[in-house]
C-alpha cells in the first residue's frame, strides 16, 4: 500500500542547522508520544520476547523469552518503583530454563542468572550486566531491555541521525505483531555512511496502544529484506499490560 505520509531530503550527509525541518521529525514525534503514554499509563507487563541478533558478523538464532518487566517511576526526583526484569528462556532448546533477574539499585548492581535443567546443578551466579560472561552473544545489556527503553533508544537514534540530512521516513497501514494491528514506520538511509547504524529500520507500532512492539534494523544489500542481512530484530508479543507485579517477581 502507498505510505500514509513520506517525507525525504537527499541533501549530502553533512551537519544540517539545528532549526532545520528534518524527516525524522514526525517519527520523533510519535516515539516521544509514545514515551509519554508509557510513563503514564503502564506500570508494569509481561510478554514473550522474541529476539534475534548478529555478533561478530554472525547472525543468532530467535531466541523465545518470557519476560516481566516493572518500569521505574520517579517521584520529586527519587526512584519509587526501581526498574526490575525477570527472563525466562523457552527456546533455543540449549538456553530453555535459563532464568535472569535484575532490579535496579539492588543486589550490587549484578544479574542474578542460573542455567535450566540439568546445568541448573552449576549454580546461580551474580554478574556484571557489562561484563564479558553477561554479554556474551548479546548486543546490548540485560539493563536496556524493556519497551520504554526500547522508545529511548529510538529517540537516542532518530536525535543522532538528524544532524546528518540524507534519510527517508514512510509511515505504513497494516502491520501485524502477534496478531495486533500495528502501522510501520520505515527509515530507509539510501547510502551507506559511517555515522548510519543501518540502512533500513522498522518500527512496528502497535494501533490500539501507540507503543512500538517490533523493531528490525538491516544494513545495506542489494536484495532488501535479505534473512542474511538482519542486523537485529525484538518483537514483544502476547502483551499484558499492568499486571501488578511485586517485588515477589523479581
């Protein structure tokens, strides 16, 4: 289907003055929306994350995880509610069991994690959620998981790429995330630059909540959408939004 709204500039990808009307404006408007309603409006979910990642030029398989997550809130500039996760891994069959926790301010700072099964035997272990051992085949840290995070990552991009002018944002109608209506957003960087983390972006938002529940970046390929060429990809399915979970989940 044609895009609801397309905007373009294909000036070179020099610095553009600070006032300058950018084609990541209206998405930028939309995730700070977006941020907003979750801030307000959701304490707390659970959901099957669906993640795959490259490393080390190596694309992973998707890995299934159950996920609670307890989003922080601030009152008069003090942490009420801490930022809290809870995994469960239910595939790839060699991580099914693993289980991770992490609550901000708390346990000095460490994941806590300990294999399923029979590696259940090798114990619990608390780790640096930078560290190697935490890291290992990740992207990013256990700390950046979660939906608002997910919404300032963007932000933290869509601010990053608008000092530069060469970009395309389409808006598209009928997405679909674990059978939810969702309308895509589309940022297409037509020519590979080092300042450019991707060539293409997706951000699925969902209709009825007006959050992002699929992100998909690619780099840059001749057969767009090309399996081999996925940078990351994280899908939040099966929502369940302000369950009530207490520290008792965590």
């Amino acid at each position: 289907p044609p895009p609801v709204f397309r905007v373009s500039k294909n000036s070179p990808a020099t610095p553009a003055p600070a006032a300058a009307p950018h084609p990541l404006d209206p998405a930028l408007e939309l995730a700070r929306h977006s941020l907003s309603l979750m801030q307000a409006l959701v304490n707390d979910y659970t959901a099957v994350l669906v993640k795959r990642e490259r490393i080390d030029d190596e694309l992973g398989e998707n890995e299934f995880m159950f996920i609670k997550v307890r989003n922080r809130k601030v009152v008069d500039n003090k942490i009420v509610v801490p930022f809290s996760v809870y995994l469960q891994f239910l595939q790839p069959a060699a991580a099914k069991g693993r289980e991770v926790i992490y609550v901000e301010n708390a346990n000095e700072g460490k994941i806590i994690a300990h294999e399923g099964g029979y590696k259940r035997m090798l114990g619990t272990h608390f780790l640096d959620p930078n560290g190697f051992l935490a890291m290992k085949g990740q992207r990013y840290p256990l700390t950046d998981i979660g939906l608002e995070n997910l919404v300032h990552k963007l932000i933290e991009r869509g601010e990053k790429d608008k000092r530069f002018g060469h970009c395309q944002v389409d808006l598209y109608p009928g997405g679909k995330v674990g059978g939810r209506a969702c309308t895509i957003l589309r940022v297409v960087h037509p020519e590979k630059q080092p300042h450019y983390d991707f060539h293409i972006a997706e951000i699925f938002l969902d209709d009825e909540w007006k959050i992002p529940v699929r992100y998909a970046a690619f780099s840059w390929v001749k057969n767009v959408y090309d399996e081999n060429e996925i940078i990351e990809e994280y899908s939040y399915q099966k929502i369940k939004n302000n369950v009530v979970l207490t520290d008792k989940d965590f």
